[in-house]
C-alpha cells in the first residue's frame, strides 16, 4: 500500500478517518488546526488497494525546543490495524523530519509501541510537559547526544494542541 503526502482533496476521507480511529471529532479539530496555523511540518497517508485511505499521520513544528517536531496523531482506519500502516507511516514522518533538519521527535502515547521507532520515555524523564511525562516518548533525529538543556527542556507543542 502506497505512502503519499496528503493533497487538500484528502481532508474530507481524514477526517472521516480520525473521527473513526478516536471515536470522536477532537483529532479532527487539531488536525485543522494545525493546518489553518501552518505548523504541520509533514502529512503523510496511506492508501488500501483500491485506493481509499486507511491511515493517517503528521508532524507539526514544535514551540520549543526550537528544530523539535511532535508526532500527532497516527491513525488507522478500524479494521487495517495490525497491518502495519501504522509503523510505516511513522518511519516515513521520521524520515522527513531527519531529512529537514529536525534535532528530535516527541510523542505522547504508548511507550512499548514507539519505544520500537525509538522513543525513549527515560530519556523525557527530566523535560517538563504539559501532558503525562511518563508517556512522553523523545528521539533525537540530528546530532549526538540531548545537552543538558535539552534534558531539562520545556516541550512546548504548537499552540492548536492547547487550544483542541
């Protein structure tokens, strides 16, 4: 199955998409948000065999630290789980944030999942966040090793996450 950018003639089928993979309208709201603010930094989807699409992922330029991008959110269509869209789409976005020049990748979810995309949660540890630190996942994408500054950083997603 094809991964693609999303053309605006997808917005309609994403967020069909989201609204059911979440079960609701908030992932919709902060995705447009995100795209009426300018902050996506890649939006990637993944096409079924017929062409229909059946997931959805993005990366959107963070506040700060400057150069970090958030991956949020990742979707599957019900019914494609478990077929790997998921982890495709992830590796691709990471893969575009490395090539643009992002220093490193946060997401909020499930560490044993993005632990395998290598996300670290004890490397978040000491970073203060304004969502569960403990399931705050980091990965430096450019450049060696965080600094101290960045260890101790304040991630500050782009303003539509507060405002969803």
């Amino acid at each position: 199955m094809p991964i693609r950018q999303v053309r605006p003639e997808d917005h309609a089928e994403i967020d069909k998409l989201l609204t059911a993979a979440f079960g609701g309208t908030e992932e919709v709201a902060l995705v447009a948000a995100l795209r009426s603010d300018g902050a996506v930094q890649a939006e990637l989807v993944e096409e079924d065999s017929a062409g229909a699409i059946a997931g959805h992922a993005m990366t959107s330029r963070m506040a700060g630290p400057e150069g970090w991008v958030a991956l949020a959110p990742v979707a599957t269509l019900p019914g494609f789980e478990r077929r790997g869209i998921a982890s495709g789409l992830i590796r691709a976005l990471l893969g575009e944030a490395r090539d643009s020049g992002a220093r490193a990748a946060v997401v909020l979810g499930d560490p044993e999942f993005y632990g395998r995309f290598g996300f670290s949660v004890e490397a978040a540890a000491r970073m203060s966040s304004p969502y569960p630190i403990a399931y705050t996942g980091v990965r430096i994408l450019n450049g060696g090793p965080f600094t101290e500054a960045e260890a101790i950083a304040e991630l500050r997603y782009a303003p539509a996450f507060a405002a969803v």
